[in-house]
C-alpha cells in the first residue's frame, strides 16, 4: 500500500473517532452551555447568546449546594475507605484459603452488586428508622457498602490470585512477619486494581439514587438528591439544574485523568480475573 493511501486511510480513521467523541460528548458540552444560558435563552438550542453566570450564584451563593456537595464527599469517600479497608483483606482470605463454600460466598458477595436497589431499599429504611440510622451520614456510609465492597473485593481477588505465593514466602524467610509482607510486598503489587476498584466505587456511590433517596433527608443531602430541589411545581429550573450537575460530576472527571493509567491498566487485567 503506497503511503498517500496509508495517509489518506488515517485521517478517515481519526476524522471518524472525532466525529463519534463530538457525538458521544455532546450532552455533556450542551450541559456545560446550559450553565451559563440565561431563563429565556435555555430553552432555545441556538449556540448564539449572552452568557450569565446568575445561575452559578443562585446555586453556589443563593442555595444549599455546597452543603450538599460536602454530603456526597463525606458519604462517599467514607463509604470507599471502609471497603478497601474491608474489602481487601476479605480478597486476599478468598485468594489464598481454602474453606468449604468459599465460591459460594464469593458469590454471594458479588450478588448484592448485581440485586437492585429497590429490592431492599423499602426494608432497610424500616430498619433505620427503628435504628436511627435515617437521614445520618453513618446510614449511609453503611448501606453504601452493598455497592462498593463487592466491586473491590472482586477486583483486588484477581489481583492476589496472580500473585505466586512464592513471593511471601521469600519475604518471610527474609524476616518480615505477616503484616510486613502484605503491607510492604502485597500491597504494591495489587495498586493498580486497588487504585482502579476504589476509583470505580467512588463513581458508583458518588452517582447513587435510589438508596440516599430513601434513606436520607434535610441533614445529609447528596448532590444526587439535592439537585431534585431546583425542580419547581410549576416550572423546572434547567439552567440551576445544568449547574448543580456538571459541578458534581468534576470530582469523577478529575479523579479518572489523574489516574489515567492505573485505572487502564487495573481494569484491563484485575476485573476479568476471580
């Protein structure tokens, strides 16, 4: 093949992955226009208006928002330390020992991920109310785990079953007790699928509905439910709403690009393994 062929072949190629990532991005650039559209412009789909920013003042200065984003931080980034603190010695135990219906119990953890959240959200807000556990950061923080802790304990149990069991044998003939071994060799050998796993819980918690819908209230508001409250009865606040949504999805976006490549790497050999 002569090379103006070759040429001409790669900018077909990259003419169409541009016009397939302008399709796939749109929603999220027309949200992001949306922010700065005033009340008479939102509803026209012209590129052409007078950009404002009353509708980052009315979220972030004249609203309850930035509380309610510090819900959704509190919650989630606590839901995911406790299910990799969980999470991961329970991965090496389904890794490394053998015991009777241990593939079952995998399973079964596995399974909460897979059952919808309406099929226990209606008993578990029964049982926070008895608890005390409604509308507090601890009931959230709790029922978050049926989400989060399947994901990384799936995830990181491939990455210790890859790993020979020669390598900590080595680092205990060299003196290191168990803890040494697992916190000094383990570990580092496992942060990819760690990094990726957490990252992937992190979004799922930090985007979930249902349960904080439910179990939650005028004390902790997540950004997920708070948005609900630009919806009027009489009239729906779109350019609030564009706000208040595409300022809680930065902390996913952020956190994706800064690890680019353990997330790549970590989905790409650590979730299809276990």
């Amino acid at each position: 093949m002569s090379t103006s062929k070759k040429r001409l072949g790669s900018i077909v190629r990259h003419g169409l992955l541009g016009i397939w990532a302008i399709f796939a991005l749109f929603p999220l650039i027309w949200m992001l226009i949306m922010t700065f559209k005033s009340e008479a412009d939102v509803m026209t789909t012209t590129f052409i208006f007078t950009p404002t920013l009353d509708n980052y003042r009315q979220v972030l200065l004249q609203s309850d928002y930035l509380r309610f984003f510090t819900d959704s931080v509190i919650t989630s980034v606590g839901a995911v330390l406790i299910s990799v603190l969980l999470g991961v010695p329970a991965a090496y135990a389904l890794a490394r020992y053998k015991f009777k219906y241990k593939e079952g119990l995998a399973f079964q953890i596995l399974s909460f991920r897979f059952a919808p959240e309406l099929l226990v959200v209606l008993p578990l807000f029964m049982i926070y109310q008895r608890m005390g556990l409604h509308d507090t950061y601890l009931g959230l923080i709790w029922v978050y785990q049926l989400i989060s802790m399947p994901l990384i304990i799936w995830v990181v149990r491939g990455y210790f079953e890859d790993i020979s069991v020669e390598i900590e044998h080595a680092a205990q003939v060299d003196g290191y007790n168990w803890w040494q071994v697992f916190m000094k060799t383990l570990v580092p050998l496992i942060k990819p699928g760690l990094v990726s796993s957490a990252l992937l819980a992190f979004i799922f918690v930090w985007n979930s509905f249902t349960f904080p819908l439910m179990l939650s209230g005028f004390n902790v508001s997540p950004v997920t439910v708070a948005a609900m409250r630009f919806l009027a009865s009489h009239t729906v606040q779109y350019g609030q709403m564009a706000v208040a949504a595409t300022i809680s999805a930065l902390p996913a976006v952020v956190f994706a690009l800064l690890i680019q490549k353990h997330l790549v790497r970590g989905l790409s050999f650590g979730a299809v393994k276990g």
